[in-house]
C-alpha cells in the first residue's frame, strides 16, 4: 500500500482528498503547514507527498526547496490555485515531480499519482556508472569519485533521461517532457542552456563534450 502525506491547509479540501485517496486504496497521512509537513516527512517514509503551494508561514515552494536540499527524493506533486506558467516551471526547477492547478478533478488527479509513482517505482538500475561518475537514482545524486556533484533537480533529471537511453538520439521535445511535464512550456532554448550547465559538471572540455553529445538540428545523446 502506498503512503501519501497530503500538505493542504484548507481542511474541506484535505478531507476530500484524504477520502478520495482512501477509496482509491492509499495511506494517507494529512498535515495542515509547513512545519507539520517537514515533521512527518522526517520521522517516517512516504512515496508520494501532495503539496499545496498556498500554506501558512513557509510556502510550498520553500518546502519543496528544503526537502530537496535535505536529501528527500521522494516524489512531490505541487497543488495550486494560481494558473501562472512560471510558477510551474519553478516548481520544477526546485525538484517537484508534477504540477496540478486548482480546480481538478479527482480523476486527473488519481491519474497524475499513479504515473508519478510508476516512474518513482524504477525502471531500470538504481545506479548508474560512467567512467568515474556515479547516478543514484535512489538519493536523486550524482557522485564523482565517491564525492557529491551539486546538480539542480532538472540537471539532474535531464541526466537521468540521457542515461538510461544510452547511444540513443532524444529530441529537445524528449528532453523537456521528461525533465518539465508535457504540460509546462518552455523554450528549446532553455533545453540548451541546462545541458550546457551540466556539461560543464561532467565534461573534462564542456566546448568538446564526449558524454553528452549534441545532434544539430535534432537533440542530445549520451555517450558516456
């Protein structure tokens, strides 16, 4: 049975989600601000946490930013009444797996934790090797010789889609669906940008990458 830890500080919309979620075959553990959330994500495991960006005293992006920064890699879905483009995107960049605006429906929402929690299930290795690099996919962590590399969440999951398509050609269009959502838009551009960051980590010449390979016209492939 999945654990979900629901962050919503409107009490009518937590108990509807906590019945919903319980009728669906879930555990559900409810807390109503910030620091109850952090509380329980410290003292016991969850697969999944639902994050209302609108709490009390420290907002939901500061909470995902914080448990993010602590090691937490467990999959976070942001809940929000505002229908603002950039918010998503910084909801992702500070390590959020999916967004959902307010109001949804209970079946997007059932939909959208059932693909989350399948790709938090894995599907492939939970470490991945490339000359002296090491991708753990459990602590959301990249090591080079034994010792922390600092990626941002979407660096990170950009590596991630790039290594577990070995030698295989993904598109900007790929990239961004795996790294954003296919609900977020954002600019090839800033595919671009964020892979010149991480080479920039991993390349011993980010001006002439041999890891993550570009095709003009086309996308990345990774080489390592």
């Amino acid at each position: 049975m999945n654990r979900i830890l629901v962050v919503e500080d409107e009490p009518d919309i937590a108990l509807g989600l906590e019945q919903d979620l319980r009728l669906e075959g879930y555990e559900v553990q409810v807390a109503a601000d910030s620091e109850q959330a952090l509380d329980w994500v410290e003292k016991s495991a969850f697969d999944l946490i639902l994050l209302d960006v609108m709490l009390p005293g420290k907002d939901g992006f500061a909470v995902c930013r914080e448990l993010r920064r602590s090691g937490t890699t467990t999959p976070i879905i942001m809940l929000t009444a505002k229908r603002n483009e950039a918010e998503k995107v910084l909801g992702l960049e500070l390590g959020a797996d999916d967004y959902v605006t307010k109001p949804f429906s209970p079946m997007e929402l059932r939909a959208r934790i059932r693909a989350v929690l399948r790709r938090g299930s894995g599907d492939g290795p939970d470490l991945f090797r490339f000359g002296d690099f090491e991708v753990d996919f459990e602590r959301f962590e990249l090591r080079r010789s034994g010792k922390a590399v600092d990626l941002t969440p979407i660096e990170f999951k950009l590596l991630a889609a790039l290594v577990r398509s070995p030698r295989t050609l993904l598109s900007r269009q790929q990239l961004l669906d795996k790294a954003w959502g296919r609900d977020v838009y954002v600019t090839d551009r800033v595919v671009d940008t964020h892979i010149g960051n991480l080479r920039r980590k991993i390349e011993a010449s980010p001006d002439k990458p041999v890891i993550v390979v570009s095709v003009r016209g086309f996308g990345y492939r990774f080489e390592g």
